[in-house]
C-alpha cells in the first residue's frame, strides 16, 4: 500500500497523551495516529450515511409530530417518577 506523510501541528497535551498511549501499547505514535483517525473517519461517515438516511426519510413524509414526541417523551417522566416543567 502507498502511504502519504501528513503532517499536523498537535497541542501538547495531546501529543503527550499520544506518546503515553504508544509507550503503554507499545506501538508508534505513527500507529496510534492511523488507528485514531480511520476510527474517526469512519464515524463520520457513518454519520453522514445516517443524516441522508434521516433527510430522505423527511422528505418522504416518515416523520413524527412534535406532540407525538412530545406527549412520549412527558410519559418516560412520569414512569422515572419525574413531572415535567413547562
């Protein structure tokens, strides 16, 4: 696999979190930046995939009134035992 060297200006305490976490895992800190960022990729494209799934819903009318939440929502209060403030 080709790689690509990026370079990042990182805030101290950050990268002396990364460098703790390499020395406990005995990894690189080259090892322990890849493994954080394909996670946050894919988190975030796992949330963009959710957000068009939730547009599209929209825009085909699969929605909720707010009443309806709202009425469920005062229900979850009641059964913690909690009375909702207006």
């Amino acid at each position: 696999m080709q790689t690509k060297v990026l370079t990042a200006h990182i805030p101290l305490p950050l990268a002396n979190k990364v460098d703790k976490l390499a020395e406990r895992l005995d990894r690189s800190r080259g090892w322990i930046v890849k493994q954080a960022l394909a996670a946050w990729i894919d988190q975030e494209e796992e949330r963009r995939k959710l957000t068009m799934e939730a547009l599209a819903d929209v825009d085909a009318g699969r929605v909720i009134d707010h009443q309806t939440v709202q009425t469920w929502a005062d229900g979850l209060d009641k059964k913690a035992g909690r009375t909702r403030k207006a």
